[in-house]
C-alpha cells in the first residue's frame, strides 16, 4: 500500500458506495432532464439508470466480500451488515429488471401535465414526448430502498421512507391509457401514504421520549433500563408499527394496494410489488428485532393477529375479485402474511433467530421474481382499451398464445407455493422457522390460506386453456426486447430457485448468521 492508509471516512464512503451511486445517478439524471435536448433524454436517462443499478449491485458484493464491519456507519446511523447488503441486492436486481420493464414507453403518458383527453395530450402524443422523468424518480425511490432498511435510527428512517416514496406517488399517475384511474390511485397513494408517515413520525416521537434518544441501539438499552413510561413506549410502537404495516400493506392497512395497484402503469406496479416490500420488511426487522426485540412480549400477539388478519383478507379478497391487477394486489397482501410468520418466529436463541431471518430473505428473493415477471405478462395481454385488467377478457389465452399463458400459469403456480417451484421452498422455509419459533397455530392458518389461495390461482389457468376465446379476445403484443427479457429472467430464477434453491439458502444463511449490527 505504499505507506497509505485508509481512512474511516474512506471506509465508510466504500461502504456506503451502493447508495452513493444510485443518489448520484438520479441527480444526474436531474441535470440531464433540466439541461439536456428532449430528443437525447432517453438515450442518456435509460443506460445511465441501468449503469447505477449494476455499478451499484457490483459495489453490494464487493463490499460483502471485504468482511462486514461490526458497528453502524454515518455516525452509527446507517447499519451495512449482511442482511442489509443481502436485501440491497435483491432490490437492485429487481429494480434492474422492472427498468427494462419500464424502458416501454407505450405504458407512460407523453406529457404528464396535459389534462387527459385534452388538445394538449394530444399536440404531446403527435410530438412523439417520451415522459423520461420516470428515470431519476425511480433512482431515487430505490435509493430511498437501500437507506430504508439499512437506517439505524428512526429519524434516517424516517427520511428514507419519505424519500422512497414521494417518487412512487407521483410514477402511479403517469400511465398512458385510462389515466383518470392512475391519477386517482397516485392521489389515493399519496394520501394514505401522508396518514402512514404521519403514525411513524408521532411514534417516533414518543419513543423519543421514552428513551431520550431515536439510536435503535439506545432504545433497545432504554427498555431494560427505563420504567414508569409503559404508556409511552406502548403507545409509540403501536403508532411506529402503523407506518410499516402499510408499506407491506398488511391487513388492516391494506386498503390502499389494491386501487393503486390497478391504477398505476404495470411497470410501476411490478417495481413496487417486488422492492418497495423487501424494503419495508427489512425495515420492519430491523425495528422489531434490533430496537423491540426484548419487547417482544407485548408486541408479538398483536403481530400474530395481524398476520392471521393479512393471509386471511388476502386469501379470502382475492376470490371476489375480477381485475387481473387487484387479484395480485390481494395475493401481494396474502404473501406479506406468510413473511409476517417469519417476523413472529423471533426466539430466545441467536441460531433461531438467525434461521427466521434467512428464511424471510430468501422468500423476499423468491417472491420478488415471480412477482415482476407476472405484471410483465400482464402488460402484453391487450385490448383496444390498453391492459386487458378484467379476467373474462383472458378466457383462452392459451389457444391464442400458449407460450405465454403457460409461462403465466407457472407463475400463479409459484405464488400457490407448488413444489419444484421457488414459491414453494420460500414458504415451506418461512414455515419450518415459525415452527422452529413456536408458532404452529400460524402456520396452520398460513396453509389453510395457501390452500384458498390455491383455489383463485387455478381459476385463472382454467380460464386461460379450457375456456373457448372470444371473437373479440384481447390480442398479445409483440413484446419489446426489454420485456422478453424481464419474462424470461423471472422464468429462470422461478425454475432455478424452485429445482436448486440450495445456493441462494446458503448465500442467505450466511448474510443472517451475524444477525442485525446492534
């Protein structure tokens, strides 16, 4: 090394290199859409948001494979362990493929500020106006991932949720066709969102004055130290567990999934299915088991209420519904569930709580490919309208296109959990550990929904090859180069992670086995 040394601020630059990266590209990506020519936008925005992603992935393994450093960094505000360098590369893996997902411009309005159906919208269309800010929003909402689970402390936190989310509000407004639908389920988002922001921070104020301090490391030693104050702390976390319910959309504060699900551009929806939930439950982790874990007494009944509440509102909803959209909406809020069992199965052994978290990660993975590689099927399968969303209208999908209803029925297979796909290692792990934690009733009822939810899936396959099309079916679109790949990646982990899970188990052995920096 020359002499040289490397400094702790050199240190943690390194170790937070992933976020610097992706912040840095969305700014850029400010300055190109304030500086730049309208026709050179996209042929910098697009390359330069793929670019940040896999710099930022590249950098998520080198610094794992430098050895995890065992205090928080940022002046202990920002914890890089394994389960936040495991959780960062699923999201940024994810997040790289709904951008070739979101790189089709038929899904996105040309020109967001133009009133729908107006002669400005249609002056924009003409024009050929690519609505490119959805590149540097992306970047941010996914920098807002990365420092959402990794915060360790509730104001950071606090700050990453909010800067997660502002991007995702405005994403939902901007599809091309039915946008009255996409404006209503941005401003539904945006104001559910406010209440949800508005519990996280009233209990983070109450925690802090429980315990004098936002460190979930100090709120941890407050519990063990602090009396008379019960009502405070109670109080706090029921208010702060508000704010991260809703990001997972557990059930009751489910109700904002299913209309901004539908609502939103299909690629905004798969980035938020897939990411936006492995953030909050990272973040959720961290909280209940980093700052609450010896709290867990007083919150895991209340927990397991929620999760039997989540599978079952989940599983049951999603029967009734007749939009393709909400009825992965409601099987989205059924699988958050099945992880909250993994969250309840928090033990009195550090090898227990290492098997939960390693189970809950590779679920995350698992579910996370499935999930976008289904909403890119549905943005193929169209009708004069746009999106086929009504389930009549896939009636025999697979005499028009077998290949494509095949590859979407073995998604539905997944999130069904049927064996020899990755959906059925992901639960079957989530479950083994809630056992393993004392919590078999759970796991009951999670089987029990699994079972009904079974039942809507199969609906689906029977209605796209043994029901006749109609003459007037919706036609499958010739899929860009981007969504071929996005199917076709989602396929193959589905196969891979279903038929050889063992590598990725070991990779999440291995980020949990150090648990949480505390």
């Amino acid at each position: 090394m020359n002499g040289t040394t490397i400094t702790a601020p050199t240190i943690e630059y390194a170790l937070l290199s992933p976020m610097l990266i992706v912040f840095g590209a969305a700014i850029i990506g400010v300055l190109v859409e304030a500086f730049a020519p309208r026709y050179l936008r996209k042929s910098i925005q697009m390359p330069l948001t793929l670019l940040a992603l896999l710099g930022a992935f590249v950098t998520t393994i080198l610094t794992a494979s430098n050895g995890l450093p065992e205090k928080a960094a940022a002046m202990g505000a920002v914890a890089v362990d394994g389960p936040s360098l495991f959780i960062w590369g699923i999201i940024l893996i994810l997040a790289f493929i709904s951008t070739l997902l979101i790189s089709d411009d038929e899904q996105f309005v040309a020109q967001a500020a133009a009133v729908p159906g107006s002669v400005d919208e249609e002056e924009a269309v003409r024009s050929g106006f690519a609505q490119t800010e959805v590149y540097p929003l992306l970047l941010f909402a996914v920098g807002g991932m990365l420092l959402f689970p990794a915060s360790n402390d509730l104001l950071v936190m606090f700050v990453a949720l909010e800067v997660m989310s502002l991007p995702l509000y405005l994403l939902c407004g901007l599809a091309r066709r039915r946008r009255l639908l996409s404006q209503e389920a941005s401003v539904k988002y945006f104001l559910l969102g406010a209440f949800s922001s508005a519990f996280f921070l009233y209990g983070m104020a109450l925690l802090y004055g429980y315990a004098g301090s936002v460190d979930l490391k100090a709120i941890s030693a407050a519990l063990g130290s602090v009396s008379g104050e019960q009502t405070l702390l109670l109080v706090g976390v029921a208010m702060l567990a508000v704010g991260l319910l809703f990001k997972i959309g557990a059930a009751p504060f489910q109700a904002w999934k299913p209309d901004v699900y539908q609502g939103a551009p299909t690629a905004v929806t798969a980035l938020m299915a897939s990411t936006v939930l492995v953030a909050a439950f990272g973040a959720l982790l961290r909280v209940f088991w980093v700052a609450l874990g010896n709290l867990g007494w007083d919150w895991s009944p209340v927990m397991w209420g929620v999760a039997i509440l989540t599978m079952i509102v989940g599983a049951i909803l999603a029967i009734t519904q007749t939009d393709i959209k909400r009825m992965l909406a409601y099987s989205s809020i059924a699988h958050a569930g099945f992880l909250l069992t993994g969250v309840i199965a928090i033990g009195d052994t550090a090898t227990q709580n290492s098997q939960s978290l390693s189970a809950i990660l590779f679920y995350m993975a698992a579910y996370g490919f499935t999930t976008v590689g289904a909403f890119a099927v549905v943005t193929m399968v169209r009708d004069a309208g746009g999106e086929a969303g009504h389930l009549s209208r896939w009636a025999g999908l697979g005499k028009r296109s077998p290949l494509l209803a095949g590859i979407f029925a073995f998604f539905l297979l997944a999130f069904a959990g049927i064996p020899l796909t990755s959906g059925f290692f992901g639960k079957y792990a989530v479950f083994t550990a809630a056992v393993g934690g004392g919590a078999l009733p759970l796991v009951i009822v999670g089987v029990v929904s699994s079972a009904i939810a079974a039942f809507f899936y199969v609906r689906v396959i029977v209605l796209m090859f043994f029901n006749e099309p109609a003459a007037d079916g919706p036609s499958v679109a010739a899929p860009s180069v981007g969504t071929s790949a996005v199917v076709a990646l989602a396929a193959a982990a589905t196969v891979v992670l279903g038929v050889f899970p063992q590598p990725l188990l070991t990779l999440a052995d291995q980020a949990a086995s150090a648990l949480f920096i505390r």
